[in-house]
C-alpha cells in the first residue's frame, strides 16, 4: 500500500520589493503524482477567489493553465519520478496574478515546441498545452534553465 500523496501550503503577506504595495503568496510544494493536480488547482483558485481574483479568472483561466503547467511539471519536467516534487509559488497583487511553476527536471527550450495551429505542429503530439497556456494568460516566460514557467494574468 503507497503512502497518500498531501500538499505542503505556505501563506504569507509581504510588501513587494518591486511595486511596494502589499500582495500575497501562496507556496505549495507538490509531490510528482498526477492524481494530485486537480486538489493543487482547486487549491489555487480558492485562495485567488478569496483574493478578489474574478470568478471568470479563478475558475477558467487559471485553473486549466495552471493544470496543463502543473501536468507537463510531473510528466515531462519530473518525469514521473515519485522521488521529485514540483513547487507552485503563487504571488497576489494589486493588478497581477503571478504563478510559477518549477519542477526538478533538466529543462528545457520553450522555442522549439511547435505551434499546433500551424501546419508544421498539427501532427505533433506535444505542444497543446503551452499553446493553451499561452491564450489563457496575458504573459509567459520561462527561465533560463527552461524547468520553470512563469504565468501573469492581469485582473480583470
């Protein structure tokens, strides 16, 4: 019998470095299990509603970013390996909600997932959801080491 899968949730308010107006951030470490994604994302959006984040927001947008980000983490990032975690940082401000997802994995180009809209990725098996991450939100980067996605969305 495998030990049950939890969430480990750290919330705290700070003032940002950068804006100097107050936000919130939510840290949650998640372990490399796909049954466990669906219990982060709800996790997420709860607390973004609480926030003053809109419902249109917390219940379409960013839940399914956040779950096709939290999904390619454990499948290609942490590949699967039970021993790897994934960490979820979620920053609450003013105008800006700010989630980053970083995994343990070695990282990897975003530049060179094709675009399945376009002919060359229409047959791709990869590559659907960065591009549904991409409409969803109002801004994405990725580190250099490319193991971490950085996902704005601008409150409505």
């Amino acid at each position: 019998m495998t030990e049950p899968s939890h969430l480990a949730v750290q919330r705290s308010e700070a003032v940002s470095p950068e804006t100097g107006c107050a936000e919130l951030r939510i840290c949650i470490r998640v372990p490399t299990d796909l049954e466990v994604v669906e219990e982060a994302v709800d996790l997420v959006a709860r607390h973004c509603l609480a926030s003053g984040v809109s419902a249109q927001q917390a219940r379409f947008n960013l839940r399914v970013a956040l779950c096709e980000a939290l999904s390619n983490a454990i499948i290609y990032g942490n590949g699967l390996d039970p021993r790897k975690s994934v960490d979820i940082e979620v920053s609450l401000a003013d105008q800006l909600v700010t989630v980053r997802v970083t995994d343990e994995g070695s990282g990897f180009d975003p530049d060179t997932v094709p675009e399945p809209s376009l002919p060359d990725g229409i047959e791709a098996t990869t590559g659907r959801g960065l591009f549904l991450i991409r409409r969803l939100v109002d801004r994405v980067y990725f580190n250099n080491r490319g193991n971490a996605i950085c996902m704005v969305l601008r409150r409505a």
